[in-house]
C-alpha cells in the first residue's frame, strides 16, 4: 500500500511493538504528529515539559519493562535537548530509538531556522545513527534502529528524518519478522576452563552487574551462586539484579558499598565479574583490585575485557547464555569461607540525626522497604540520593532500580520515574531525589499532573548539594563554595500544590510511616511528593575516596576535624 513518510514511521513502530512513545511537538516533526493523530487508538503517545524528560522517560520506560522506549523531537533545540537524555541512556546500555524531524533535504547545510546536523553531534553517545534522504529507504532504516538498539550490548540509536521524507509517499509492505541479532557463539573448552577455576577455588565470590539484567538472567544467577557457594555482590546498575534478602548477599561492592563487600573482595581467591564493565567507582585503585584473586570476566561486549581490570580469564557472551552453560558444568560446591563471610558483622555505618533534623534517609528508606516489601520501582536522581537508596532498599527483583549509572545525569530521575510507571502500571513505582537534582527537572511534575501518572517523588532536603559538599569537606579542607542553598527558600508543599499535587512533610521521626503510608494509598490513582528535612552533614558512608583501594573503606566522617 501506499503510505506517507510519516504514517510509514507509526506503521513500522507497530510492527516493532511500540505502543508508547515519549515525546514533544514541533515544526520539522508535524507530518509525524499528524500521523500520531489519525494512530492515536493504537499508539499512546506522552507528551512531557521538555526534551530531555521525554528522553529519560524513555529511558525508564526500557529499564523498566526491557522494551526499546522510543522519543521523539523536532529539529535542532528540541533534537540536542536529547543529548543528554542519549549519553545517559548510552552509557548504561539501554534499548531506545530516537526519532527526530530536521529541515527538508533542500535545506540541509544552508544554516536554515531550526536545523543542527544532530547525526554529526550525537555519534559519540549512540550506538549506531541515520539520517534518511530517501523515502525508500524509511521503514528499513527504522526496523535496523530498533534491530541495533536491542541486540548485543544494547543502546540507543537515533533516526533523524528531513521533513520532507516525512510527507512523501512510498510502497509500504509490513515486516513482522523479527531480527534480533545473533548471539556470539560460546567457546566450550574456556567455559570448561571457568567450570575448573571454579572446583578449585575455595573463596569465590561472584559480581553481578547490570548485563545479568540485561540479559534477563537473574534466574541463572541465581542457580549459578548456589551451585558456586559464592557471595555475591552487585553493582550499581547491577541492583535487582540477585534477592537483596537472600542470605548469600553481601551489599554493593565500590566507592559506596558495603565493608563486607570490600572485604570480601580482599580476600577471595576467585573473583567472577559478571555483565559488569568495572567501572572506576567499582574498582578504586586498580592495581590492587582483587590482587588475590584470579579474575574472571564475563560479558557480552570484549571491548570491556581488560580495559579496567586484567583479567585471568575473559569469556565473551550473552550473561544468560554463559551461566546456563556454566551450570551444567558446576557440582554443587560448599565452602567455609562463604558462610565465615556472610555471618561475620563488619560493622556497616549507621545514620544518625540530630535534635533539629532527627530524621535520617536510611530511616525513611529502610521503612519505604518495609512497606513495600522490596517489591517497588525505585528510580533516582544523582548524588547522596542516589547512594542511599542503593544502600537502604533491599531490591528483590530486576528492572526495580532505575538510576544513571554511567553519566550521573542530576535531573534523570524523575521523567525516568514516568517512563517506568507509563509501562508498568501496576507497580508501585518511587523516585528519591535530593533537593539539588530535583530543581534541575523539577518541570516534569507537569506531566506527572496533566497525565495523572501516579508515582511518588520523594525529595531528601539537606539546603546542600549534599554529595559535593562531601567531597569538599574531605578533600577541600571544608571550603563549601556553591554547594549551600539556603538561599533557594522553597516551599515544597506549596510548589507541589501549585502542580496539583498533593505534598506531604516529613520531619520528624514519627511522620515515616504515616506519611509513607498515606503516600503509598495516594499512588494508586495519583501522583504525590513529600519533603523529607534532613540535616546537611549526614554523609555517605561507606566511602572510597577516588582511585584508592576498595579494599579500606572511610565509615566515619569527624565533622570537627
């Protein structure tokens, strides 16, 4: 059949199972609105407060459901108000497809109203991108787009469509075939080698990172850690990944993870890295990361084999694929050592408030924990919220904590807290922010509102730029340059009403869990926010400091010193 541009690019979000998309109108992208108009019982389409919120909703909606999420802009302003949104999304590995209008083909190159070369700009922080000239080939290029950004270590991927391409007309023939990306093949006789260290090791400790949620293989993780007798850990991205509350967890293994997780680590005599790319907030000094361990390394993308860390032994493969492989080759281990590990008390930090501000964020999360029995959608800005709620929720399922990672994108957490709710409805679905993050997207409570999407925000108040001033306190002999925010005097209750949005207090002890409570009823047909008052010298704890050894964790701050 004959189709335009423009209906040929629903037509193909389709067939590729996209019925949300994310996004904000504009003059280059109205031939694809219009479109959306007439599909408009088949596609929902979110429109948010700006670019970058439809971006990091996307985001959300993929870390969420495993879906590719999908955005869309207008040409130049509203295609680089992606950016940052595509960097985030890039460098955690997350499914999305960008789609983008620009100036029509006649006026590509002559500096014309509202045109950016946007393939040009956004190559380093896609995993692949397009910009389509010819109406022939649309729907291919879209079907590659979300072929890519789903196969292999996933990513985003940008389409960028002149808008006359988005009014011409095409043969459109429908594709439902799909083409997921072939899988590398296995290496049997590494994987018998892995299967040997693994016999022979007396203290394994296994580290999960966020390719096991990537792969959907926290069943085999699972499996794998029982038939290791292993410990395992996880990293940032890597939350959910394995039950917080079995007993073989030891906490987060980094810059702000558990002292049980670093000692661990200091200890083992194997140390198996799984979906993990070693970050330097993981692995603090380098050159004494698991220097008493031999290393193995699993992962999809052998761009990351020795980049970080040297690896003993590297595998390449879907996570999924290789612990199914693995546990065929494993018998049931039992080691002293693990259980010597998960029994032994290290003394992990605990928050204190003061007389003026008693409550602390462990008290609030670790009751939110509670109330929702780990079971809740967590999405979070960045900096000492973000911290926290990777410390104080026990995470019990995959897809459950939606943070930047990679980039550290203040400001992510909110649209991201959409995106999950849009595609997952029945979940509770909470994002914790601190004050500073809050006020950089704080505009997309309006689409919150107006979309009546019922998540919970959750704003930890310090009047800091708490993680900074942290950093400055220890490493800036306490010289707090622009990091205090007294100044700001924001009524949160007020702002939130004026959102309509119904905004709740917490400040003191006894407010947790009757405020928790309310909020929690509230969210199941509307949106809510609540202020928590915190004192602005509670810090992170533990902590590393940048390039140290992971193994001698910082667990106490003397504020006087």
């Amino acid at each position: 059949m004959i189709l335009s541009g423009s209906d040929i690019i629903v037509e193909c979000l389709l067939e590729q199972g996209a019925d949300t998309v994310f996004g904000y109108p504009g003059g280059a992208v109205l031939n694809i609105y219009d479109s959306l108009y007439k599909y408009s019982d088949k596609i929902r389409h979110i429109i948010t407060s700006h670019e970058q919120g439809a971006c990091h909703a996307a985001d959300g909606f993929a870390r969420a459901t495993g879906k590719t999420g999908v955005v869309i802009a207008t040409s130049g302003p509203g295609a680089t108000n992606l950016t940052t949104g595509l960097a985030t999304a890039y460098m955690d590995s997350i499914p999305l497809v960008a789609i983008t209008g620009n100036v029509s083909c006649n006026l590509l190159g002559l500096d014309s109203f509202q045109e950016v070369d946007i393939t040009g700009v956004t190559i380093p922080i896609t995993k692949h991108n397009f910009i389509v000239k010819d109406i022939a080939d649309l729907a291919d290029t879209l079907r590659l787009a979300f072929e890519i950004a789903g196969s292999g270590r996933k990513g985003p991927v940008l389409v960028d469509i002149p808008k006359d391409i988005t009014a011409a007309k095409c043969e459109y023939k429908r594709d439902d075939i799909s083409k997921a990306g072939e899988q590398p093949a296995l290496n049997g006789e590494l994987l018998d080698k892995v299967a040997e260290l693994i016999a022979r090791s007396e203290k394994p400790y296994i580290y999960a990172g966020g390719g096991v949620i990537s792969s959907n293989a926290e069943d085999e993780l699972k499996r794998f850690a029982e038939l290791c007798d292993a410990p395992v850990s996880c990293s940032l991205m890597g939350q959910g990944a394995y039950d917080q509350t079995d007993r073989r967890y030891i906490g987060m293994l980094g810059m702000h993870g558990t002292v049980k997780a670093a000692a661990a680590l200091n200890d083992c005599d194997l140390f198996i890295g799984i979906g993990t790319r070693f970050s330097d907030r993981v692995i603090g000094d380098p050159t004494v990361f698991g220097k008493n361990a031999k290393i193995i390394h699993i992962d999809i993308d052998p761009a990351e084999f020795n980049k970080n860390v040297e690896a003993y032994t590297a595998v390449q493969g879907d996570v999924k694929s290789v612990l199914g492989e693995l546990c065929k080759r494993i018998a049931q281990k039992l080691n002293v050592w693990t259980d010597k590990m998960i029994l032994m008390n290290f003394g992990e930090p605990v928050q204190r408030g003061t007389e003026e501000f008693p409550v602390t964020p462990q008290a609030v999360i670790e009751k939110l924990d509670e109330l929702t029995d780990g079971r809740a959608v967590i999405s979070t800005e960045v900096g000492q919220n973000q911290m926290w709620a990777a410390q104080y929720y026990k995470y019990r399922q995959p897809r459950s904590f939606i943070s930047s990672g990679g980039l550290g994108t203040m400001g992510f957490g909110l649209g991201a807290s959409l995106g999950a709710k849009v595609g997952c409805p029945d979940k509770t679905v909470v994002n914790i922010a601190g004050d500073g993050s809050f006020a950089m997207n704080l505009n997309e409570l309006i689409t919150a509102s107006a979309h009546n999407i019922p998540i919970i925000e959750i704003v930890i108040n310090n009047n800091v730029l708490g993680m900074v001033r942290q950093w400055q306190r220890l490493f800036y002999e306490k010289h707090f340059s622009q990091t205090t925010l007294d100044n700001r005097h924001i009524d949160y209750v007020k702002l939130g009403e004026s959102f309509g949005i119904q905004t709740f207090v917490i400040a003191k002890t006894e407010d947790i869990e009757p405020v928790l409570k309310k909020a929690l009823d509230i969210s199941k047909t509307a949106p809510c926010m609540i202020e928590v008052k915190i004192d602005r010298d509670i810090n992170v704890l533990p902590m590393i400091p940048a390039g140290k050894p992971v193994v001698d964790p910082i667990t106490e701050i003397d504020l006087e010193a």
